[in-house]
C-alpha cells in the first residue's frame, strides 16, 4: 500500500512539474523584430501673387493695371523622384478644396534632397480609366473630380480661373473670365528641383514647402499673358500657342522655398 501511494505522489510530482513548465513556455512573450520606422514627408504650396500671400476670391492688380481675382488653382505633380528613389506617383493640388496640402508619404528624408518629375500625369497612366484607380488615389475620379476631361480623354495637368475688371474706373465689375486648362501628352513638362530643405516639425515628421506665384505665371519674362487678350484655353486645336505659355508659366512659377 505503500509502494503504491508512493507511485501516485510520484506522478502527480511529474503532472504537477508538466504543467508548471509548460505554463511557463506559455506565457513567454518573443520580442518582435524591430520595425524600421520610416519618416513622414510632406510638401505644402504656398500661392502668392508677387510678395503677397494669395487668397482666392481677393483682389490683385496686373502689370497692365486690371484688377484680377483667382477663382481656382490646380495642379497635378507625376513621378516625383531623387535618382532611382520615388517619393510620389500622383498628387493633387487644389488649393481651394485643401488648402496648402499636396502629398504626404512615409518615405526617408535623406533621400530627396533634390527631385525631378512632372507638370502634370504620367502618359502611361493619363488615358486609363480614372474609376479602376485604388480609392486613395489622386487619379481616382472621386479625387480628381472636375481635373479629369471625359471628352478627351484625360486629366487636366494646371487649372487657373479667375475673373478681371478689364475696366478701369474705379467701379468694381469683374465680367471678364480667364480660363487656363491645360492637358493632353504633348504639353506635359519636366520638372527639376535642386536644394529641397526637410524641416522637422515633429518626431520623424519632415516638411518642405513650395511656392506658386500667379504674378510670375502671368508675367513671366518674354511671355508675358495678358488676361484681356489672351483669356482662355481648354488645350483645344487653334489654341496652341496660348497652351504652351500657360503650362510653361506655371512651370517657371513653382519652385522650392529655401
């Protein structure tokens, strides 16, 4: 009876050993490996019309001396990159929508200290259908919105409005309509911008802004648009030579803020 009780004590020493080892091996955490953490960029444009800050709907003076309020600006950036690295495929900016947003992506800050790319949407991408595009993308059409032409097909790379008092005296009476829509392969420009400067503005969080000056976009050197002449185009056949200013004005109007 002995031998027998202690065979029990035995096994139940054995359960009792089992089961706390095997609680043990339970309840063990594994340290997971480490997660590389990748910055956060974001770029921010900044309209102005010469040294002022830009609003729309606000009244600015032409060199030719009209008065001249911006109703709408929009642009499409492709394919921004440094080298072999790419910080965007498509972004949008609608400054009346969003305000001074562009694009914001997890990417490293080191690598784009300069970025080439474009005015505008990648040929590849610009006759696709704008519904097949992911939810989040910019080229999607419940993005792209009013950027997108159904007739052409394709997206609308720079979009400026505005409305002009042509006449000046002294009555405010804005009935002229500028309309800049400037699309199509042809007119897609290249981009390159040197000494873009990341500003830390929170943890891992990196900023840099752009400016966009409507003055310059009307009054760049050697192609200067008069808004009472030279007032409209939608990249239309006979509309060529008016296209091409707009889209290279707005080029030479964007540029990186120190």
């Amino acid at each position: 009876m002995a031998f027998k009780t202690k065979h029990i004590f035995a096994q139940l020493l054995l359960l009792s050993v089992g089961f706390s080892f095997y609680s043990c091996k339970k309840d063990t955490v594994e340290t997971p490996p480490d997660v590389i953490v990748k910055d956060q960029l974001s770029i921010q444009v900044f309209p102005v019309f010469g040294n002022q800050t830009l609003f729309l709907d606000s009244t600015y003076l032409t060199d030719e001396g009209y008065e001249i309020q911006f109703t709408d600006v929009k642009f499409f950036g492709g394919n921004w990159k440094n080298g072999s690295e790419t910080l965007f495929e498509s972004a949008l900016f609608d400054y009346r929508n969003d305000g001074n947003k562009f694009v914001s992506v997890n990417k490293k800050s080191d690598a784009f200290g300069a970025l080439q790319g474009l005015l505008g949407v990648d040929a590849s991408l610009n006759h696709l259908d704008p519904t097949a595009f992911a939810n989040e993308n910019p080229l999607n059409i419940a993005n792209a919105g009013d950027m997108h032409w159904s007739w052409n097909p394709g997206y609308i790379f720079i979009k400026v409005e505005a409305r002009i008092d042509t006449i000046q005296d002294g009555i405010p009476l804005f009935d002229h309509y500028a309309v800049y829509h400037v699309g199509t392969d042809e007119f897609i420009q290249n981009l390159d911008f040197s000494g873009v400067n990341w500003t830390l503005i929170g943890e891992k969080s990196y900023r840099s802004n752009m400016k966009l000056d409507l003055h310059q976009f009307l009054s760049n050197a050697g192609q200067p648009i008069n808004v009472k002449n030279e007032f409209l185009t939608h990249t239309a056949a006979g509309q060529e030579v008016l296209t091409l200013k707009a889209i290279q004005n707005f080029k030479s109007a964007l540029s990186f803020i120190p």
